[in-house]
C-alpha cells in the first residue's frame, strides 16, 4: 500500500503548490506555516481538488476518509443519530464516546463547534480505513480533547495516516516527518533521525535538541522521557 505524489502542482493566480514523494503505511506528520498550502495538498491527496499537473496514485488504497478543519463542514444528517449513521458506524457508540449518550435525536448544529468536533473525531475513532487524511483535527478542541485525539491516532497500527497541523504541543507517535514551505512539500525523514532537521520544530523542542537530547518520538511520554534525560 502507498500513496504517490508524482510532480503534484496546483497553481491559484500567483500562488502554487507543489508535492512529490511516495507515503508508505505509517503516521505522517506534515507541518509548516498558515498558508503554506497544507490544506489545498490534504484537499489534492483526497480529490477534492484537481491538480494543475502531475499524478496523485492511490496504489492499494481502497478506502480513504478526510477529517477537516471546521467540523461543520462534515455534517449531513439532520440529527446526531443520522450523522452517525452517515458513517456506518453505530450511533449508540458514537454517542457514548462523545459523552452525549440519549441525544441521538438533537440536531448536530445545536451543538457547540467544540462539542461538534468531539463528537466528530469519536465517529471517525470507529472507523477502518486505508487511509485517514486528518487537516488540522485539533481545532476547537481543549487540551484534554487534543491529548485524546493524539493518543487515538498512535493507536493506527496499520494503513497511512497523514496529519496536517501546525500544534506544537500533542503529537500522536510518528514515523515520517514533512514539512510544508512556501508551497513546497519537503520531506524531513524518519522519526526521530529527521528531528533536528526540522524547521518549524516547537520550541520546547528545538530546545531540548539544542542541548543535544533528541527524543525518542513526538509523544507527551517521550518528551517528559528526553526532558528527565537532560536534567539527569
């Protein structure tokens, strides 16, 4: 299973992304700057966008799901129980890892974007796919919410996952570092041989690799780990 970005261009006015590399089974971590083309790559790699030029394979990827930025965006059915069903999941379940057991009959949009979002990542938590594109997941969501999407997505132990963000604090367990810049997708490398090479590294990090600790992944574990490492 892969995906393939061969010489990917897609050119608005003046403004132009570009992506080519190969994303194999694995968690990517794809960062960079507002505006440096992050979400018109996620929208590229899932076809909601045609490219300018270049060719996009999904080879041996049956199934692929995109999770983006305003959860709003996702709704279709008319209440929670149908919007669970939309996909294929069981709304009871759903509901309950949302911590809106009994509102399954409530429309989705008399719910606040936070708890929207929640209810949202729970749904995509029940869900099996080749390969999950996820653009910016954490908005709208509150630090105990965030470390509950990262540790979720550390759990896919199979297919690509792909997640674009620029969070400097939860981090699932990654395996491939990339960064977006100036409308370029560059790949950094593996983790954690890539991390001192990463540019728009978080500072806590950039700091811990400036005293020469490189941690051993982008968890809060693994970074509490390299922290107790320099101190000691």
């Amino acid at each position: 299973m892969k995906l393939v970005l061969d010489r990917i261009i897609m050119k608005r006015g003046s403004w132009s992304c570009a992506a080519d590399g190969i994303l194999v089974p694995g968690i990517h971590l794809i960062t960079g700057r507002v505006g440096s083309g992050k979400t018109t790559l996620a929208e590229l790699i899932c076809g909601l966008l045609e490219p300018t030029s270049g060719e996009l394979v999904l080879d041996g990827i049956s199934s692929w799901m995109l999770c983006q930025q305003f959860p709003e965006y996702h709704v279709i059915g008319a209440t929670l129980e149908k919007e669970a069903q939309s996909y294929g999941i069981v709304p009871e379940l759903a509901l309950d890892r949302a911590g809106l057991t009994g509102r399954g009959g409530e429309d989705p949009f008399c719910l606040s974007r936070g708890e929207l979002r929640k209810f949202q990542f729970s749904c995509l938590s029940l869900c099996d796919r080749d390969l999950f594109v996820w653009d910016e997941p954490y908005s709208a969501l509150d630090c105990r919410q965030k470390q509950r999407v990262a540790q979720h997505l550390s759990t896919r132990s199979s297919g690509i996952t792909i997640l674009f963000t620029h969070e400097q604090r939860y981090f699932p367990k990654t395996d491939y570092l990339w960064e977006m810049c100036d409308g370029v997708l560059k790949y950094v490398g593996k983790v954690p041989e890539a991390l001192p090479w990463w540019e728009h590294a978080p500072s806590h990090i950039r700091f811990l690799i400036g005293k020469g600790v490189i941690p051993a992944n982008l968890t809060e574990e693994d970074l509490g780990e390299a922290l107790c490492r320099m101190q000691g």
